[in-house]
C-alpha cells in the first residue's frame, strides 16, 4: 500500500506543471464578496480583463455581496482547487470578520491560497451636505453635544472599522447602521437617512466633487495624494488615527503551487498594465502586489491589528 501512495505521488507531481503549462483551457471566475459598483468589483473587473487579454479565456467577476463578505467568501472557499475560481476581497472577510463573529462558514487562512496583494488606498469621511459641520473638529463636537443621534453607515467590515475606531479615539457615541455594499450607504446619505460615512474613495468621491455631500478628511495618516486640499483626521484632531483598505486576490485551498504561481504571474501582469495603473489614477488607489509569501506575512499583520481595534470598539456580535 505504501508503494502505491508512492506511485500515485510521484504521478501527481510529474502531472502538476503539465497542468500549469496548461492552465488555464477553460474560462475563470472572480468571486467579489461586494456589490458592482464597489470598490473591490471594480478593481476585480480590471484584473479580470487583463487576465482574460492575457490568456484568451473568458473570465467572468461573480459578484456575491452579503453579510460583510461572507457570502462571497463562503462560496470562493468551497469552489473546487484548480484554478479556476479567484476570490478577489479585502479585509473585511480577511482580518476583520474573524474577530467580529463568533463562528464564519469559512476560515480566513486556512480556506484559502494567498496569490497576491493587488491595491491599497486610504477612506474619505463624508457627512450629508446639510449636516452643520466642515471639519472633524466639528463633527466631533456635534456628536459630544448629542451622543447617539447621529448615524453613521457602513456596508462593509473597513467602513464600520474605520468608523468604530473614530469613535473610540474620538471618545463619541454614533449610530452604527449596516448595509448590503457601500453604495447603498452613499444613497441613503444623500436622501438624509444617515448623517456620516467612512467610504472608499470610488464610492466616495464622486458626491463629494460633484457637491452632493461635503468630505471632511481622509484616513490616512497624512494627506494623501490627489487629495492634498483634504486634511486627514490624524491631523484633524485625532493623532495617530489610520485606516487603509486594501484588495488582494486568493484561491481556494489546495490549488496546486504552480497554478498559483501561473496566476501570480498572471496578476503581476494585470496590476502593471496601464489599464491598472489608469483605474489606480482614478480612484487613488496605490499599487501593491507581491509574492504569495508576502500577501501571507501582510495578512498576518492586518489580523493582528484588526484584532485588536474590533477588541477595543466592542465590535463583536453577540
């Protein structure tokens, strides 16, 4: 018996790289855990445009938003190990939800391969455009004066963390109001449902250039590129305030170490494109991708940090 599982091995490692030469000979999905329209979809449809340039077969972005990217999640990890199916996420089904609730339908390390970081960026905090403040200093002062009246929305675990931690260095009370995605959290701030968001610049930024909301700052420690007129909070009051989303794309675990490295080449690619590079100039987004091994040590790290700020803001569901 112990000579046929030899056999087998031995036949399964000389077959690996034939696949990989191979791969890919039919079409690709990309699971987005957020709705079209966010910023995770439409980084999702560049990679997969590029890839799909790349290789000649079609590659289809799979949007499946819900419960802070479980969903999607869920669904990437029980997808079959062979290279076919992308989970292109952030986060929030990354770092995040694992210290939020008290159980996932998948495991943030060991459902998953990593292939490579792809983008990060920083958030903007907007308000409704008749709420009274223009700065943070304001907006803090008016949640002091009626804590628990204003409400802030969030569709995904960054916007609320982001949110939270204000809260926490801030030492304010807000009204945390969950969504489905983030553009449904920028809807309701533009009909006066909710007074404040943490959003992600592509989602964001469009109601604040076009005069429909008022941007306060960015989340990132200093001011941030091409938004150089928006103070950040750190420097608004709040020392030391960061929050910075990110996307990276994964496969199920068990995909075969040379299909993952076929489809890191493949992402390296994409992400040096100039269709990429155009999308990062639009949304302000910074370039990031890597090996497997440093999306793994990235990953690490982002835990760790998001375990602790969800710890702190009594982020966890009961």
């Amino acid at each position: 018996m112990r000579l046929i599982g030899l056999l087998v091995g031995m036949a399964l490692l000389g077959t690996t790289p034939a696949l990989a030469q191979d791969y890919p000979s039919k079409p690709i999905h990309i699971i987005s855990p957020f709705g079209p329209g966010t910023a995770t979809d439409t980084v999702a449809r560049v990679i997969a445009m590029e890839i799909s340039r790349r290789t000649g077969q079609s590659v289809v972005v799979d949007n499946r938003p819900g419960a802070e990217g479980q969903i999607g999640a869920q669904a990437a990890a029980m997808a079959a190990p062979d290279g076919y199916t992308i989970f292109v996420t952030t986060q929030t089904t990354q770092a995040i939800n694992q210290h939020v609730y008290k159980t996932l339908p998948y495991d943030p390390v060991k459902s998953f391969a990593p292939i490579s970081a792809l983008s990060g960026s920083a958030q903007i905090v907007i308000v409704r455009k008749d709420l009274t403040v223009t700065s943070i200093a304001e907006l803090i002062a008016l949640a002091r004066a009626q804590p628990g009246k204003l409400a802030f929305g969030s569709g995904n675990g960054s916007a609320r963390g982001a949110a939270e931690l204000f809260k926490i260095m801030a030492k304010v009370d807000l009204l945390g109001v969950p969504y489905k995605t983030q553009p449904q959290v920028i809807a309701d701030l533009l009909g006066g449902r909710i007074d404040v968001t943490f959003s992600d610049f592509t989602t964001g930024l469009p109601p604040v250039r076009d005069g429909r909301a008022r941007g306060l700052a960015v989340t990132s420690l200093q001011r941030y590129p091409g938004l150089e007129h928006f103070p950040s909070v750190a420097e608004s009051g709040l020392p030391g305030y960061e929050s910075r989303p990110w996307n990276a794309a994964y496969a199920p675990a068990g995909t075969p170490r040379p299909i993952i490295d076929r489809l890191n080449r493949l992402i390296q690619d994409a992400v040096n494109s100039e269709t990429y590079r155009t999308l990062m100039r639009t949304t302000l987004g910074v370039p990031f991708p890597g090996s497997p091994e440093d999306l793994a040590a990235w990953q690490e790290s982002e835990i760790k940090k998001w375990g602790e700020i969800v710890r702190l803001a009594g982020m966890k569901e009961p």
